[in-house]
C-alpha cells in the first residue's frame, strides 16, 4: 500500500516509521514548498500533488491546517482519508464548535465574532472571564487571549482587531469566544475509526502545558467512568464525521464531566506514548484504519509518560541509560518553542514509572524543560 500524507512533519516521518513493518510506504506532501518527499530522508520525489495522489492508494493527513484548493484534489480523488469535512473542522474553530454541537457533546458554552459590537454583545452574554481563539491559524498557544476584567476589554479588542488585520488567510477570519471553565485537569483521548464505523480508544491521557504548549502527557487507565464517558463523545464526533483514521478529542474535567475542549483530526502529540506504552501505537493504527486493515489492540502494556523536547536539539545522553526510556528525534531545525522531539519513559508499575520518571527529571534542566519536575513529583507522591 503507497499512503500519501499531507504534510512533511514529525507526524508523516512516524507514520512512515510505524507502516514499514506493514509494507505500507508513506510519502508526503509539504504544502508549503509543494514538494512531494520521503517524510524520514527527506529525498525529493519529481512529482507534482496530482500525480502524487494519482499514485497513492490512499491519501491522508498529518496536520489540519491545509489550504483547500490542495484539499479539494485530495477529496476529488477519493482517496482523502480522513474526509475534508473532518480536516476543515480541525482547522476552522467555528465548524469544530458546530460539529460539536451537532454531534451533540457537551463543550463551552461560545459566540462567534466578527465585529467590535460582536465582542461587547459576548461579553455581555456570556460574562467574564472568557477565553478568546481565533478561528483560523490559531495553535499551540497561538491567536489566543484572555479577557478577565472589563476595564481590559478596550485592550483587548485592540489586539485582536490588530491580529485580524494582519492575519494572512485565503478564508475570512473571526474570533471564538467561549466561557471560561474552571476545570480540574487536561486530558485527551486518542482513538480510531474505520470505515465501516468500528472504533479503539486508547486510555485517557493527563495533559500538562506550559505557555499553552504540551509538555507532558501521561496514560490514566484505571477511571473505568471517565473513560466510557469520553468513549461515548469520541464516538458521537468520529460517526457524526464518517470519520476513517485516528482522531483526538481533547476535554477540561469538571468532577466528573467532561467537556470537549478541541478536536484533532489526525494521530496527536498527547497520543505519543502509545510508542512505548500500548499495544498497537496510534501511528499504526491510523494506517491500519485508512488502509482497510484490522484495528490493533489499544491496551496499555505498562504506565508511561510522555515529554515534549520543546526548542532543543541536544539532550543530556545519560537519560538513555535509564530503564525503558526512549528517545524520538524529529530531524528538524533548532528553534525555540518548536517540538524537536519527544521521550517516552515507562515502568511496569506506577511507582516505578514514577521513580524512573524522577531520575528523568532530574537529566532535564528546568530552564529548558519548564515544570517538568514538578510533574514528575506531583506523580510520585500520587502512588
């Protein structure tokens, strides 16, 4: 099988690592250069995107932010697994918030804006504080802003009035506006869809951000409520879409509600640990599902944690004499805040994972790996 993704990122060179031992070849497009290419060498194939998707058996997805005349070939073909439906959803926070809806799982109560009036109406009713994200372009912290008292509101309107003039954008932009929820955790779950509408979810995963970036993500199994709760949302989004590949939701935990705060249409960084800590990882799992393959087991084989290696390139080696820890490298440029890489460290019981996750922390200066061992303590005097 010849997989075609759309984007050259970390995501389509894991793909590609994952389906070889499938003979599932994966190339990728890179939309920003129009080149299509080996997602781990990076070799250069003389193919323009229709030939590329001419050749593919499938055509897929790492990222959601595509612009739709590529789109649009994709979708001609067939092939486009998952749909553009679901890809534009993930990308456009005014069609996420009406998926969410339609689909009929619980999420911020929100308005949508596109004038100053718009903004003092949301204000008004919806009340303060509210958090505000811009319906396009908007990620890892990005295109975001927090309103908590009135006297900043004129502020605040300001700035995004600024971002919407500059934004550069083929679609017009506008700003969501959500109640602000008061929320106990961040956790996510990662699951697959097939075509005939069967779906796997891995355990739910505690998130921690830092500056509005992952920065570590760690297995919850155990919560049998809370993961049937987020099981039934996952599958009320994935059938509203005729949804084929893996697909994260990621929820604020109130109690013991949850409320659905984002979707990802496509294999997601809070579902890394399933390298290391599942059966089957998501990787794999999302070719199986848009290759027409039997879904792989979801189960956790041992507790495992994930961290983001955020605007490095080079980490202390010792953390590889570590037990059971393991590095991913994404081959890419230095660059501050970007996602170099990421370490899984697992053990066979919680209080060892947390043990093993202290001696990690204490390899990752703090300047570079913010609160990180904090985590790992939080975690340790858990179990």
């Amino acid at each position: 099988m010849n997989v075609l993704v759309m984007g050259a990122g970390q995501l389509a060179r894991m793909m590609a690592l994952a389906g070889a031992p499938l003979n599932i070849k994966v190339t990728a497009y890179d939309v920003n250069s129009a080149k299509v290419q080996h997602p781990v060498t990076g070799e250069v194939y003389p193919l323009t995107l229709e030939q590329a998707v001419a050749a593919a058996d499938v055509v897929s997805s790492e990222f959601e932010h595509i612009p739709y005349p590529v789109q649009a070939v994709c979708e001609a073909s067939g092939k486009f697994l998952p749909n553009s439906t679901a890809i534009k959803a993930g990308g456009d926070r005014r069609q996420e918030k009406a998926l969410l809806d339609q689909a009929g799982v619980a999420n911020a109560a929100y308005r949508i804006i596109h004038t100053e009036s718009e903004f003092y109406a949301a204000i008004e009713q919806l009340g303060l504080p509210l958090v505000l994200k811009s319906a396009l372009a908007g990620y890892d912290g990005k295109g975001q802003w927090r309103l908590k008292q009135p006297a900043d509101a004129a502020d605040v309107w300001a700035d995004i009035a600024a971002f919407m003039a500059g934004a550069e954008h083929s679609l017009p932009q506008a700003i969501v506006a959500e109640q602000f929820v008061r929320f106990d955790r961040e956790v996510s779950l990662v699951g697959a869809r097939n075509a005939v509408g069967e779906t796997v979810v891995y355990p739910l995963t505690e998130n921690h951000h830092v500056n509005g970036v992952l920065a570590v993500s760690q297995a919850l199994p155990g919560d049998t409520g809370l993961q049937a709760q987020a099981k039934q949302m996952f599958d009320a989004v994935a059938n509203q879409l005729n949804y084929v590949g893996v697909l994260a939701l990621e929820f604020f935990q109130v109690g013991d509600q949850l409320l659905v705060n984002e979707i990802a249409p496509r294999v997601h960084n809070s579902g890394h640990w399933t390298q290391q800590g599942a059966d089957t990882c998501q990787f794999e799992n999302h070719l199986r599902a848009v290759c027409g393959l039997p879904l792989g087991s979801t189960a956790l084989v041992r507790p495992t944690v994930m961290v983001n290696i955020l605007g490095e390139d080079t980490v202390n080696s010792a953390i590889l004499s570590l037990p059971s820890c393991h590095l991913h490298w994404y081959g890419k440029g230095k660059r501050p805040g970007r996602k170099m890489g990421h370490i899984n460290i697992c053990g066979d019981t919680p209080a060892q994972l947390a043990e093993r996750f202290l001696a990690l922390s204490a390899l990752l200066p703090e300047a570079a790996f913010p609160e990180v061992a904090d985590v790992a303590k939080a975690l340790a005097a858990k179990v």
